[in-house]
C-alpha cells in the first residue's frame, strides 16, 4: 500500500550537506500500528515527514498503491495530503484563538463541503475522542492531554488512510491505546522515544540509527502484499467488487451534486441557457423562414401573374 524504496534524504545549509536518511526502504501493510524508534537527530521526523508529503526525498521512491510519486505535481502532493493523511504534529500545532471545533473545522475547509457539514463532521470526531461539549474552549483552557486529542480528532475528522504520529509526549497512555484502535482499520506510524509505549501497543517496532533501519520486528515486503492478494479468496474478491453497488454510486454522486450545491445550481443554469439559446436560435429561423414562404404563396395566389399579348401601332 504504502513504500518506502531507498529514500535518500540530504538537507544542505550555506556552508555543508548534511545527510539525514540514508537509504529507507519499508513496505507498510494497510492497516498496523508501526512504532519508529531512535535517538535524537536519527532522522526519525524526516522519515515521517517524507511518508506525509511535508518534506521530497533526495533520491529513492515513495510508492503509493503502486505508484510511484517521482513526476508527482505539487497539485499531486496537495491531493495525497489533503485526502491520505492525517498528521499529529510534535507540538500539536493549535490555533489559541479559535476554539477547538473550529480548529477541527479548518482539516476540512478545503474539501468543499458545507459550513453545516463540516460542523457536524467535526463534531462527531471530537465526539470520538471524548470531548463531547467541549466544542467552544480555546486550547489554553484544556489540559496537555486534551488539547492532544484535539490534535487527533483534526487528523482523523478528513478520514485519512494513513495516521501520523510525531512524538506524542503528555498523556501517552490515551493517545497510544486511541492510536492502536484506529490501526485496526488503518495504517498508524508513530515517532516515539518511549520503548515500553511501542512494546505495549505497536503491532510493530522500526529502529534507526544515523539516518539508517537497524531493526524492523515484523517486516513485510511487496512479495507479501502480492501473496495477500492471491490468497484473497473469490469470495472476498467479489465482496469487495460489490462494495459499491449502481445504488450506493448514485446516491453518492447525488450526495456528491448537493454538497456542492451552488456549483451545481450555477451548472445546470448556464447549461440551459446554452440550450434553450440553440434552440430559440433554430425555432426563430424556422418561424421566419415558414413566415416568409407562407407571405410568399399568399401574395403570389392573390396576384397571379397573367400573361397576355398586345400590340400598339407606334405609326
Ligand atoms: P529526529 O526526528 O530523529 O530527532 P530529524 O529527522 O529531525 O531527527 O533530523 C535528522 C538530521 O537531519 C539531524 O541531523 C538534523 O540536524 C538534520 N536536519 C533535519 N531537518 C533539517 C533542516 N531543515 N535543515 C538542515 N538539517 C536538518
Ligand atoms: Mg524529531
């Protein structure tokens, strides 16, 4: 789903180059809770970063569901942002003066739904990590292991595939036993310096040491993810072909038109002034082409023309 293929990182300031990784390759499963553990300066958030989109690798590959992001856009990278990932960063990176909805609020401004939509969304994922009613407190009102959750509802409220976890610090017991839950059903890769953390929740430990894996306790390779497919029964194959179903594709389509209701209403309206403009344009030249032969035949059958012979004797 997710993998890493010999990334190469090398940051250059003014006066050196310094290399932070040197060579990753990991191949994630779709769903687990991956611990990364090591030193300061390893390289640990580089990693996390490149996996996310924030920071581009030097050289080497991240290949999603088997595309490869090297001819990526900036416009791709957006898209994989916005839509993949979720992203809990060190210092949770709250807005102080808004309160915590709105803060949650603002993951999905830029996925085009409705102001009404959006509250509701935020909401339920604030509901989810157990700060229901809270909505109006500002981040300094709340306590470290509050505004953590904050942090995790405004990751998840865009329903990412992927959750990043830089560092957690503050009430890691929560936070890690929330992470673990949310593996199950999604990809989890968490930055910690906490060993007996990852030894307790993570279904899998990643150690780095100077910008290189040292360790991985449950690796997996692209042949593994082929195997899993294979195996995939037809049953499932078909359970999954059926997922979506012409009912479930046109209600969502129909969700889809109505959540975007303006746009929608703009559409229908400039397309129909186009065409009742073709055919206002085709019926007003058969009406006056009818009009002009209908004036033509009656004019000539009340004029008939005769034709007669005469002489004049000009002597
Ligand atoms: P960790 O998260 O494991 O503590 P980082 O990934 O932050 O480590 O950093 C790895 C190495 O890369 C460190 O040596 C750090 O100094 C260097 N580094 C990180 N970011 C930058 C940057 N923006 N510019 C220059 N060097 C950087
Ligand atoms: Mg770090």
């Amino acid at each position: 789903m997710l993998k890493l293929e010999n990334i190469v990182k090398t940051y250059k300031t003014s006066d050196m180059e310094v290399q932070a990784l040197k060579g990753i390759s990991i191949c994630f499963r779709k769903n687990e809770f991956v611990s990364i553990l090591g030193p300061s300066g390893c390289g640990k958030t580089t990693t996390l970063n490149i996996i996310g989109g924030l920071d581009h690798y030097t050289s080497g590959d991240l290949v999603i569901n088997g595309i490869s992001t090297k001819s990526f856009t900036d416009h791709d990278w957006d898209i994989y942002r916005n839509h993949k990932i979720g992203f809990i960063f060190q210092s949770y990176n709250l807005i102080p003066h808004e309160n915590i909805l709105e803060n949650v609020e603002l993951a999905l401004i830029i996925s085009g739904e409705s102001k009404e939509q959006r509250k509701e969304k935020a909401k339920k994922a604030l509901d989810n990590v157990g700060l229901k009613g809270l909505y109006n407190k500002k981040p300094n009102e709340l306590s470290g292991g509050q505004c953590q959750r904050v942090a995790i509802a405004r990751a998840l409220v865009n329903e990412p595939d992927i959750l990043l976890a830089d560092e957690p610090t503050g009430a890691l017991d929560s936070a890690t036993s929330i992470f673990k839950k949310i593996s199950e059903k999604k990809l989890v890769i968490m930055v910690t310096h906490n060993p007996e953390l990852a030894e307790k929740y993570s279904s899998r430990i990643i150690k780095l040491l100077d910008g290189a894996i040292i360790s991985d306790s449950n690796p997996y390779s692209s042949e593994d993810e082929a195997k899993e497919e294979k195996n995939k029964s037809d049953e499932e194959i078909n359970k999954e072909k059926a997922k979506m179903t012409w009912f479930t594709a046109f209600k969502l389509s129909a969700k889809n038109l109505w959540s975007k209701a303006k746009r929608t209403a703009m559409t229908i309206i400039a397309a129909s002034i186009g065409i009742v403009g073709v055919s206002a344009v085709l019926s007003i030249r058969g009406g006056v082409t009818g009009y002009i032969q209908s004036m033509q035949d009656e004019m000539l059958s009340g004029n008939p023309i005769s034709i007669s012979s005469s002489s004049f004797d000009l002597t």
